[in-house]
C-alpha cells in the first residue's frame, strides 16, 4: 500500500517554519542592540558553572572552612 502525502502544504510550512526562525533571530539580535549580519569576534567569556549537588555544596563548605582556618 502506498501513503500518499501532499508535498505541497508540507514544503509550506517548513517554508513558514524557517521563515519565522530566521525572523525571530533577526529581531532578537535587533532587540539586544547587536548586528545580526556580524561576525564574531570570538571575544567571548565562559560562565561560570555552579554545582547544584549536595554532595559537592557539602565539599565547597568543608574547603571554605580549612582555607578560613589557615588565615
């Protein structure tokens, strides 16, 4: 058996779909005050990643208190 599928609507609304990505990007670049033509510079900073895990919380304070201690 075969599946008929209509191409058509399908190309569409990835069409639309692409559209509304690129329009959004566009507009949220526009918004923060930067190019979206531009290149990058690769002038970027890393963040700063924060242990949410008890275990390592409980390891941080344990080190915070030795290091305290030293001075």
């Amino acid at each position: 058996m075969v599946i008929l599928v209509p191409w058509k609507p399908v190309a569409l609304v990835l069409g639309l779909l692409s559209a509304l990505i690129l329009v959004s990007y566009f507009g949220s670049a526009l918004m923060r005050g930067k190019d979206p033509f531009a290149v990058s510079t690769g002038d970027w900073q890393p963040v700063a990643h924060h242990a949410t895990s008890h275990a390592t919380g409980v390891r941080n304070s344990t080190l915070h208190k030795a290091v305290s201690a030293k001075r």
